[in-house]
C-alpha cells in the first residue's frame, strides 16, 4: 500500500511538472510574437510579399500583416503592391475603405 501511495504521489508531481513546462513555453512564444514592429518607410519596402518575405502594409502610421489574405496573392492586390504606406490609396480609392483592415493583424507602426 505504502508502496503504490508512493508512486501514486510521484506520478502526480511528474505530472504537474510537466504541465508547468509545457504552460511556460507557451507564454514565452506569445511574448515573442506580441513584439510590435518599428519600421521606416524604407524598411517597410523590404515586406512585399516576395521571395518568401511577408506581406505588410501601412495606413495611418499601422503596419498589417496582409501575408494570409487570399486578396493579396504574391504581395499584389488590384494593381496595389504590400511594402508601401497605402493610406490614400485605402481611404480613397478603395471601396471597402479602413473597414477590411479589421481582419488585418497589426505588426507595428512607422516611425521617422
């Protein structure tokens, strides 16, 4: 009895143990991808979508991950390419306006 208590006992720390790994692990990926970017209009130029960089766009000084929109094949979208400050153009001329941007994901802001 005093035997399988002792297993019991440690079967449950081993189980706990692991399960605090597993949550830390967790949390350290979720810090490391809450991290906003800080860009230049020149650095954002580099994300437009092709040879394997993401796809990011900026309106009003926020910067969008546009990378997963199936509107946006290749960093392109109706004769619009990712890796510019496209606020004008969104406000404009696009007619679904900011409205869309709410399924973006923000990845940053533009700074001088």
């Amino acid at each position: 009895m005093k035997k399988s208590m002792i297993i019991y006992v440690l079967s449950l720390m081993i189980i706990f143990l692991l399960a605090g790994c597993a949550g830390s692990k967790a949390q350290d990926n979720t810090t490391g991808s809450s991290e906003k970017l800080e860009l230049t209009l020149d650095e954002l130029s580099k994300y437009n979508g092709k040879d394997g960089n993401p796809a990011y766009i900026a309106v009003d000084g926020v910067i969008y991950d546009v990378t997963e929109s199936k509107m946006w094949k290749d960093g392109e979208h109706n004769g619009y390419t990712a890796g510019k400050d496209l606020t004008e153009e969104i406000k404009k001329v696009s007619p679904h306006g900011t409205s869309v941007l709410k399924k973006m994901k923000e990845v940053g802001k533009i700074v001088e």
